[in-house]
C-alpha cells in the first residue's frame, strides 16, 4: 500500500544521502494512555506498550512516498514546467511538506521492519540510523583507539549521536507533549530506498 509519510529537510537530506534509514513516530493515545488504533499487540522490555492493542500507521512492506517542503515552477504561459525541493535548492519562498501533492514525490521507501518501544531505548547504532552523526573523538580519528581515553571517557565519542537524536527529537516534538523526557512510547520504522511506483499518481 501506497502512504505518504513526512520528513523535515534535514531529515529529507539524510535520506538523500543514505545516511537516515530509520525513523520514530509516536504511538498516538488518548488522554488516559490507551492508544486509539487497536489491531497489534506488541511487547517490548517485558513491559506492554501502553498495555493496549495498538496497530502502526505502516506495515512492512509498505511503500511511502515523502512528503518534504517544496514548491512550483510555472513557464511563462502559466503552465506547469517542474517540481523544487528545498533539501536540493537555495530559494527563499517554500510551501509546507503537508500540501505537497502526490504529483510532486521524488522519494519513495519501502517499510522492512517495525517494532514499538520507549523513545529513550534508542541506541548508539539505532541514532546512526536515524541519520545522526555525533561527534567521534580525536582518539579514534587518530587510530589511538578509545581504551584510556580521558577526553571521550572510553566512548570513543565527544558526543554521541544519541545526544544528537535526542536535541533533534525535542526540536520537533517538545511542543506537541511528547519531548524526550516524557518518554512516549513510538513506532520504530526501517526502511530502505525504492523505485516510483508503476503508474504512479496517474
């Protein structure tokens, strides 16, 4: 099935350039904590997701065509000439990723896994796939390897791309009630790029 699904430019970046194949979405609740989809009942860290059954907004298998900021070029005669995308373009004036029509996707993925659990269970490998980068230490650029190392306390990062995930989570989702120390229960989605669909947006 064929969904739209967005993502900041930052994020649209990341996905361009291989680095982001993963991302996270909050469980939608209801006020009491029980989330309002049922159909699935997963189980993480022994502990129920909301102890609910709740059903992801996508399965696997599932393509996704993006949504990003985008906006229109017209010739002169009014018609429609092509699509631009402000992840590849230096412009001043966008429209909101919501209102980009299906006509417009350049960028379809394929969901392969899903899983549901803690925002904050996110690891290291997890946040690189999420498309962050952090900091590595010196030590490790510089082959000394990470053991004994003061600067980076044996992490071999000076910031981890965790922290990175983690200041990109509360930019986006802080003001909407689910910052990182709330702690919200979220979809993990993979994914990896594909083709357009055949007849697509026809």
């Amino acid at each position: 099935m064929n969904k739209p699904i967005l993502f900041s430019t930052p994020m649209v970046q990341a996905i361009l350039d291989g680095r982001k194949t993963m991302t996270r979405r909050v469980v939608k609740t209801t006020r009491d904590g029980i989330p309002t989809a049922a159909g699935l009942l997963v189980e993480a860290d022994n502990d129920w997701c909301a102890g609910r059954l709740i059903k992801p907004k996508y399965q696997s298998g599932d393509i996704l065509w993006v949504r990003e900021t985008w906006n229109e070029v017209f010739r002169p005669d009014g018609t429609h000439a092509h699509y631009i995308y402000k992840a590849s373009s230096e412009l001043e004036h966008w429209r909101p990723s919501i209102f980009m029509p299906k006509t417009a996707a350049r960028i379809f993925l394929r969901v392969t896994d899903v899983r549901c659990e803690r925002l904050q269970k996110i690891d290291i490998d997890d946040a690189i796939k999420e498309g962050c980068v952090g900091a590595p230490c010196d030590c490790l650029r510089l082959g000394r390897g990470w053991m004994g190392c003061e600067s980076c306390m044996n992490t071999g990062w000076q910031e981890p791309p965790t922290v990175e995930f983690m200041q990109l989570w509360e930019h986006l989702n802080a003001k909407r009630g689910y910052g990182w120390d709330a702690n919200p229960w979220v979809w993990v989605y993979t994914f990896e790029s594909t083709y357009k669909p055949e007849g697509w947006a026809i």
